[in-house]
C-alpha cells in the first residue's frame, strides 16, 4: 500500500509521491523564542518527528527543516519590560537566545530528532530583502509609508485556496490598525519600518525588520528549492500564516510545498491555553512528573489531524497505559533471555496491520493497538499450550516478536526503555532479594520489595528471579 496523507491545500487524502525518488524534503514551523514551550508546542513537535521518522523507516533520506523566529513583536515586548532603559535590540536578541537554549533543551528531553537545519529568521534577514525586491517588480508588493506591504488582490483567486476562503469574505474581519500604509485592508506587511528604539536591519526601504510570514517562505526556498514536498505545523498556522506564506511564494514564481500538513490543536480542560486563562502547561511541568515517552504516549492515542484536550488525569491513563505496555515487554524479555529469533506468519500479519495503519494518513491510535496485539501474541506463545509448557521454538518466536515491538515502537519514537535498574543499590536489591527467595526468607523478600517500590519499582516474580521495572 502506498502513502497517503491528507493534503490541507486539497481536502484530499492523496497518494504521497517525492519529487526526487528517495529524498523527502520537509519544512516545518517552528517556535517564536519569547517564553518556555508548552505542550501545544509539544503536539506538533511530535507529530512531525513521527512523520520523519516513518519516512525513514520507509527508506527515504528525510530533508528536514525547523525554523527558529528569533525577531517579532513579542520578544520585542519582553525584551523592552525586562530592560526599559537599555539598548532594546541587544536585549531582544538576548531573550531569544535565552528561550531558544530553553525550547531545544525541552525538545532533546522529548527524544526528538534534531532537524538537519534550523535556521534563526535574524540570520536569513538578507535574503528576505531580496525575496521582496523580487515581488515587487511583479506588482505583488509596494512601498507603503511604513513599511512594505503584499498585495493579496494582484495574486486572484490563489489566495485563499490554502485556508478555502474567499478573499472578499475575509475582509469583513479584516481592520486597518490606524498608522498602516497598506492600500487594502488584506494587504499584509513585508517589512515594518522601525519605530524608535526598536531593533532594525538596514534595507532599501530604510532601517526596519521582516514581518512574520516572509520569514519562512525566504528560509523553505533557500534551503530547500522553490518546490519542495512537505510543509508542516499546526492548524492555527493555516491562515494567516501559511496562507500568506504560499502567497509570497506564488508572487515570486516559486510553486512551494506540494503537501501541506497540519496538526490538531490541542486544549486544556476544554479550553484554548492562554496566559490570560492561567491554563498553559509547559514541557517542563509535565516532564517534572512524567517520562518523555508518557508525552509522547498521549498525542500518538489520538490522530494527529484530530483535536485533542490535555487533562491531568488523561495524561495519568497515558501513563498507565505506557506502564502496561512497558511492563509486558519487559516481563518477557527478561523471562526468555537471549537467543536466536525466527519469523511467523503470524507476526507478519501484525506488521501489515502496522505499516497498513501508519501509510494511511499515520493512523498512530490504530499503530500502537497492534503493538499491544504483538504483546498479547507473545503472551500467548509464553504460556504455552496447556498443560504443556511452551517449546525451544515458541520461545524463538517470542523472542523476534518483541525484537519487532521494540523496532516498530521505536518508529513511533517510543523507547520502551524507561525500565530496569541501572542503580547499584537496586541491582543489590534485587539480588538479596532473590538469595531470600532461594533461601524462603519470604519476611525479608517482602521487606525488600516494599523498599523497591517505596523507590518507584515495580516489582514482578518470576520462578526463578526478581523482576523490576521503574514506574513512568
């Protein structure tokens, strides 16, 4: 079966096919560095590491790129209340370097793959000057009074195809905020002159700094070529955003993204996060008390197109939900040891409901129910077949089906390693554990067991030894 994901631009699910054979190139928006990352960060952050790295799974030689937008209106506001009486664009470019060094610490804590470029808007500002010195021969930008604006009108009926609006629609909402130059209320800025004392690049409109969306079609097209394959990022981004950005693009007679993917917002307790509602959770709240993979565990249980609400408790049944799953791997592997692996027509099956789940449109809810079904199979073959204990070659088959639950789990970015006890004192533990066992100490068994799970393991027995696992 082919891949297929479901193209923003069209409303369709369509075949995916590369430009070029092997090579996928992939652009993704990435965060605006004025504050910690919150889970809604996470999400989309997520989704697209899933995506890379099924493409990879799948043999293609992922291109991707992450931008960091390291100039805007809110760093700026941050900056200037951090620092009213010093030099503003120092100490804007000194908050972005702050919370970029925070969002990148999150991300490597969230186990993501690191983009192959993550270029920062500030250091691709010269090629932005001269993506709008091309738009503007075309008549799709001009020189407002402050600043440079886009023309939406001159583009026709391709405005508004990304987002399925109709540009005379859109402007009912539309309000000119007084001092803007644009000819039309649609119109959007380029380039803003400066205002005093606020951070600027010289250009040939005079000293100023890029508007939001010029950022990303000027960096996409740099690195990746006028026509790539896959443009990435949240629903929230679709208009104005991408749609903008696609408009610049079409402006200068680049045909951009092919496919345009985009993620689920994700609420809290039924709401938008907003720091006015006192409801934003950041990364780092939520990996104070759980694993990455916990995270990871709770966006992979509903479809990424799909909205989603974080809860507490939601995250807690996440929780129980990777703890089941790590538990049971784990219990086996440590009950079959080593040895060689063999295939089965039966696992084969599972793989074809995996693979089959993530082609279509990656159906990760569907994906990690087989990896519970390879687990239940397992189980099965360790049982045996009453009364008799399970065979040389049930346990080979036990062993390669959860070499391929580790292998495909790992495509979902689940490490199934939040287990075991690497500490010193646990492995003592757990062999003077298993001496009163051998021994029928079962009083210091027992007041041994309580100090492990009093230090977060779970403790299982097997026949002959004491199995742990640490709580995620």
């Amino acid at each position: 079966m082919s891949i297929r994901f479901t193209n923003t631009l069209t409303r369709q699910k369509e075949e995916f096919k590369a430009l070029h054979g092997g090579r996928v190139s992939l652009y993704v928006c990435g965060v605006t560095v004025y504050d910690h990352c919150h889970v809604g960060h996470a999400r989309g952050a997520v989704v697209f590491d899933v995506l890379r790295r099924y493409l990879q799974d799948r043999g293609y030689a992922v291109v991707h790129v992450r931008n960091v937008t390291d100039v805007d209106d809110k760093i700026i506001e941050r900056a200037r209340s951090e620092s009213p009486t010093g030099d503003l664009k120092a100490a804007a470019l000194a908050v972005a370097r702050r919370y970029e060094a925070s969002f990148r610490e999150d991300f490597d804590k969230l186990g993501l793959l690191p983009p192959r470029y993550e270029p920062r808007a500030t250091e691709y500002i010269p090629k932005m000057i001269r993506f709008i010195e091309d738009l503007i021969p075309g008549g799709y930008a001009y020189e407002g009074t402050d600043g440079v604006y886009f023309s939406v009108r001159n583009l026709g009926r391709e405005y508004g195809r990304l987002s399925h609006q109709n540009p005379d629609q859109m402007i009912e909402g539309v309000r000119v905020e007084p001092g803007e130059g644009k000819r039309d209320p649609l119109d959007f800025a380029l380039w803003k002159k400066a205002k005093p004392d606020e951070p600027s690049w010289e250009s040939p409109w005079g000293p100023g700094r890029p508007g939001w969306h010029i950022e990303c079609s000027a960096m996409s097209t740099n690195i990746l070529g006028n026509l790539f394959d896959i443009h990435g990022g949240g629903q929230d981004l679709i208009f104005p955003h991408h749609e903008n950005e696609r408009a610049q693009a079409l402006g200068s007679g680049k045909p951009f993204a092919r496919y345009w993917l985009h993620n689920g917002l994700l609420t809290v307790n039924g709401q938008k996060m907003s720091k006015s509602a006192g409801n934003v959770i950041r990364i780092q709240d939520v990996l104070a008390k759980h694993s990455p993979d916990v995270l990871r565990m709770f966006f992979l249980g509903a479809h990424y197109k799909s909205p989603q609400d974080f809860t507490w408790e939601r995250l807690e049944e996440a929780a129980n939900s990777y703890d089941r799953l790590v538990g049971v791997f784990q219990n086996m592997q440590q009950k079959i040891g080593t040895g060689p692996e063999t295939g089965s027509k039966l696992l084969e099956q599972h793989r074809d409901r995996f693979f089959t789940a993530m082609d279509d449109d990656l159906n990760t809810p569907e994906a990690l129910a087989v990896l519970f079904g390879l687990l239940s199979t397992a189980g099965s073959r360790l049982q045996g077949r009453a009364p008799k204990p399970p065979t040389p070659d049930d346990m080979e088959k036990v062993r390669f089906i959860l070499s391929q639950v580790q292998k495909l789990a790992q495509v979902l970015g689940l490490s199934l390693a939040s287990f075991g006890a690497n500490d010193p004192l646990v492995e003592q533990l757990i062999s003077e554990r298993d001496e009163a066992r051998k021994q029928k100490d079962y009083a210091a068994s027992d007041k041994i067991r309580d100090q492990l799970a009093e230090m977060g393991y779970v403790v299982e027995d097997t026949s002959d030894k004491t199995v742990v696992r640490k709580k995620v």
